[in-house]
C-alpha cells in the first residue's frame, strides 16, 4: 500500500511539471484525477452548487498559474490543490452576502450514495482510516477541527462563536489534530 | 528564542495547519518555523492530516462539464497562463511563491514523504488517485444530472442547550445556512439501553414538536449527529432534548433533559 502510495506524487508532480511547460493535456489530466475532491470540499465549505462550480474552476486555473510556485518541500501536490480550493471557498464565504445566494432547494438525493456500497476497497479503507479517526475526537473537539477548517473561523473567532476563551479552543484544536496524528500515524514504541 | 516564545508558537501549530490563524498570528508562526525544524516537522505532519480531511466527506459530483468550464476560461483569459500567482500552498496560506526545484531541500521532502508511510495515511493517498476514477465513471454513466445533497456547512445558526435536568450535560447545535440540516455536539448525558434513546425537539410556534434526531451516546456520554431542522429557527419556540422509547417517538413524552434558552 506504501509502495502505491508514493506511486502516485510522482504522477501528480510530473503534471505540474508538464502545466509548467503550457501542456493543457496535463492540467485536464490533474483535473480528472482530483475534480471530485475538489467540487467535494468546496461544496462543504461554501454549501451552494453554484458557488462550488465558481470554486472549482477558480482552483484549477489557479493551479494552472502558480504550477512554479509549488514548493515540493511543502507536501503532496494533492494536499496543494486541497489548500487552494479551501482557501478560495473561504475566501468566497467571507467575500459575498452568502444568505442572499442561497436559493430554495428541496433536498436532493446523492446520486452516489447508493453506488458508495460498491466503492473501490482503496477508497473504503481511506475513507474509514480517516472517518475512524475523526471517530476518536469528543464531540468538542470535532467542532473544532470542523469550525476551523471548513468553517473558515480562526480561533478567535470560534471562541466568539461558542462563547469560550481563545486558550481553551486553541488548546482543544491542537488535542484534536494529537488525536487524529495517533490515530492515522505509526503506533507509538 | 525564548522557551516561553516557542511554547506559544507551538500551541498554534495545529491551527496555522488548518488555517486558522489570524494574519498577524500567521506571520508570527511563518517566522518561527524558518528557524526551527522540530516545529516545522510538526506542521509537515498536520499537513498530512489536514489533506485528508476532505476524503471523511460524502463525495459530491462534480459538474458535468466543469473541464470544459475550466478549459473555456483559460482560453478565454488575456493573461500569459505562465504569469505566476502568488498562491498558498496549503490551508496555512503561505503566500511566498516558491521554485519546485531541489534547492528547497532534500530533507524538508523526505520529511513529508516519511510521514506519508503511516499506514493509514498510506492508505489514503492510494486512494486519492482512485477517489476521482470511481467519482467519473459514476458520473459517465448515469442517465440523468447528479444531484448532491446539501452537506452540512459553515454554521448559520449556533443553539446552546444546558442540562435542565442533567446539569452536566450540554449540547451545541449548528444549523447550517440553508436552514434545514446541521449538527449538534452532545456531552454529559448517560448511555441509554437499548430500548431507548434520546430525541432532540423542535417545538414550532403553532404546530406540534418536530423530531430533529434519534441519537445515542458513547460510554463517555458523548455523540455527534447529524440532525434535520424541518423549518426555520425563527419559526421554534422551544428546543430541547428528552430521553424516549427506542426507536424515537412522534411527540415528546419524556421531560426535556437539555433545552435551550435562546439562539442567533
């Protein structure tokens, strides 16, 4: 599984490499790879379809435009594009009268719940390593991570929000992300 | 460098990673970490785990023709698509563009890549590359638009519930913007039978109580649930939580053992 595992950085900066030389081939090649996860975490961030598309599209065409300044150093290429987006869903939270977007919608069903059942093993044994771990946070803490994250709140902000000092939240976050490192990461010797 | 000044620096590592700084703060931390690798290795870890926050998502569909949205707006644009942008590298929002090249250094790339043979993050990054396959087949094969539900998002209404009758108990509600789907975070309540379970209310101003969720809580009193608010807030005159019969009630027998006082 490791060995897969770093099969695929090589993939992903090999792409950079080609966007950086102008191969539009390379950029729909990063876009199917990593659309879904993308148009995924925006949705979640900024909550309304449209917005999400705007999301979508802006984070690959910033990707397109800053392939140079991609610091290997930094971390994964995914992890990379996962930063842009979040931060330009933030971005698009904070920037426009979010309430007044939003339009009557029934709920819908997701087309791929259903088909989740028959999801590759890979993605199952991800998606429950990463659910599992999530699983190991107080409710509090999970708050956190996700007001934090998703939320594009800084701290102090969620302490304002839940009517507690920035100390204890900040406290709170980094015992969350302890929590999910022991989980996710090798057992302690 | 003071021991006090790194202490502090550290109690904001996990926030920088998920970009939960202020400006100001941010700054701060982004001139510690060029002088010192334990904190740096800290953040390359929290990176890791930040990255993978999005796969405990339910995955959404993309639209249908988001390449082809994509690709007209590169075409369409008058800028030199080789202008570079000064773009964060991850949920940290360093701004400092930086050449890929070795000259960032050998031993700052092993660090992540290290990091990256944890089996269980081993295990995600595989699929990170399968995740988006599964996501376009599905796409490429059903017969109509996708449809995504409305996932539960940044919170448009905060609600407090206090234990009226467990006075250790308390839970937090966030409604998402749309009105009509969030979460509660409970603590302090007991672990119930199987025969029963604790029902959260939602008590409208002219109508009979709502149910919002049927839930359960762990050996340690604690449960996070996803929740259905069936109108708006500002229609509920009374929220609340009681213990019922399993597998829930239609209308509330039990007393409510967390209410709520007001909400925003």
């Amino acid at each position: 599984m490791g060995a897969g595992a770093e099969a695929e950085e090589p993939v992903d900066r090999e792409l950079l490499r080609r966007m950086q030389r102008g191969e539009e081939a390379a950029l729909e090649a990063l876009y199917a790879r990593y659309a879904g996860l993308v148009y995924t975490l925006a949705l979640r961030v900024v909550g309304d379809g449209e917005l999400a598309r705007e999301v979508l599209q802006d984070t690959f065409l910033r990707s397109w435009d800053g392939a140079d300044s991609y610091d290997a150093a930094r971390g994964r290429v995914a992890w990379w594009l996962m930063g842009i987006a979040r931060n330009g869903a933030v971005d698009l939270l904070r920037s426009r009268p979010h309430q007044a977007r939003l339009r009557e919608q029934g709920r819908l069903s997701q087309a791929l719940a259903a088909a989740d059942a028959s999801a590759s093993p890979a993605v199952a044994i991800a998606t429950s390593a990463i659910t599992n771990a999530l699983a190991t946070l107080s409710p509090a803490q999970r708050a956190a991570i996700e007001l934090a994250y998703y939320g594009g709140l800084t701290q102090t902000e969620i302490a304002r929000e839940l009517n507690e000092p920035v100390g204890t939240i900040k406290s709170r976050t980094r015992d969350a992300m302890e929590r999910l490192r022991k989980a996710l990461g090798p057992r302690d010797r | 460098m003071t021991a006090d000044h790194h202490d502090d620096i550290a109690a904001d590592l996990a926030a920088y990673a998920l970009g939960s700084l202020s400006a100001a703060e941010r700054a701060r931390v982004d001139a510690h970490l060029a002088t010192c690798t334990d904190c740096a290795d800290q953040i390359a870890r929290y990176r890791e785990i930040v990255g993978a926050l999005p796969l405990a998502l339910v995955p959404a569909m993309p639209p249908r023709a988001g390449w082809d949205r994509v690709r007209a707006a590169l075409h369409a644009r008058a800028d030199a698509p080789s202008r570079p942008l000064s773009v964060p590298a991850d949920a940290d929002e360093s701004h400092a563009p930086r050449r890929a090249t070795a000259r960032t250094g050998g031993q700052r790339v092993v660090r992540w890549a290290r990091i990256a043979r944890w089996p269980a993050i081993a295990a995600v990054l595989v699929a990170l590359g399968m995740w988006n396959v599964v996501l376009e087949r599905r796409l490429a094969s059903s017969p109509a638009p996708p449809e995504v539900e409305a996932l539960s998002r940044r919170p448009g209404r905060l609600v407090i519930l206090q234990g009226a009758e467990r006075p250790n108990a308390s839970a937090r509600i966030f409604v998402a913007v749309d009105g009509h789907h969030g979460h509660m975070a409970i603590s302090g309540l007991n672990p119930l039978p199987r025969a029963r379970t604790y029902q959260l209310w939602f008590v409208p101003k002219n109508a009979p109580a709502e149910s919002g969720a049927t839930f359960g809580v762990d050996a340690r009193g604690r449960a996070w649930v996803t929740i259905t608010v069936a109108r708006s807030l500002d229609d509920v005159r009374a929220i609340f939580v009681t213990e019922e019969p399993a597998p829930g009630s239609r209308r509330p027998a039990g007393k409510p053992l967390l209410a709520a006082d007001a909400w925003r």
